[in-house]
C-alpha cells in the first residue's frame, strides 16, 4: 500500500499540485466512516499508478479546502494532471470506475 502526504495548509495543497504532474487529492474528516472505509481500497488501488503523488487532506483542519475546491461532502477524490483537475469522486466511490478513469489517464500521462 502507498501512503499519503498529509497537506496542512491552502499554501502546502496549492503546492502539490503545482509540483507535481500528477497529484492525487484525498479530502476527509476523521469523524467520518466512509473515509475511514474507503482510505484502505484507494491506498491499495494506488499500487498500480506510482507516478501519481498522493496528498491527503483533513478537512477539519484546513477548512478552506471546501472553499477552494467546492468541497460539499467528504470524502472527496480528486486527481489534477498538470493543475488542472480531471477526476473528482465524491462520497459513494466505486472502485472499479475509478480505476478505469485513472488507467486512461495515467496511459497517456505517464510513457
């Protein structure tokens, strides 16, 4: 499994994705279930995709992040290629589409 850069700040986040060709939201709260649930199937799913940088965000501590993102519920996923985003998954995520969004993306990012 691969693990997550935890993002603190609206500064550090911008940063990510700027530095980063391919950069993988995670945007959470702890006293949530579906987060909690659904971090172990995306960290394992990540496996297959090492060139996407992981970040994970706490929505809680960086409240602006609903702001900048539009963020209504969590979890959120979001995938940015080049800065600009190309993915976001929000609250019920299936996995299985997910994957097949990223595998076509990440074929013709990553050669």
């Amino acid at each position: 499994m691969r693990n997550f850069t935890d993002l603190t700040t609206i500064d550090a986040i911008d940063d990510f994705i700027s530095t980063n060709t391919l950069a993988f939201l995670y945007i959470s709260q702890p006293n949530c279930s579906v987060c909690h649930g659904l971090l172990p199937q995306v960290e394992e799913l990540m496996t297959s995709f090492p060139e996407i940088k992981l970040g994970s965000i706490n929505a809680l501590e960086v409240e602006a992040v609903a702001g900048k993102f539009s963020v209504f519920t969590v979890p959120v996923l979001l995938l940015f290629v080049e800065g600009k985003e190309y993915i976001r998954e929000a609250r019920i995520v299936h996995m299985d589409l997910l994957e097949d969004k990223l595998h076509k993306i990440y074929i013709n990012v990553v050669r």
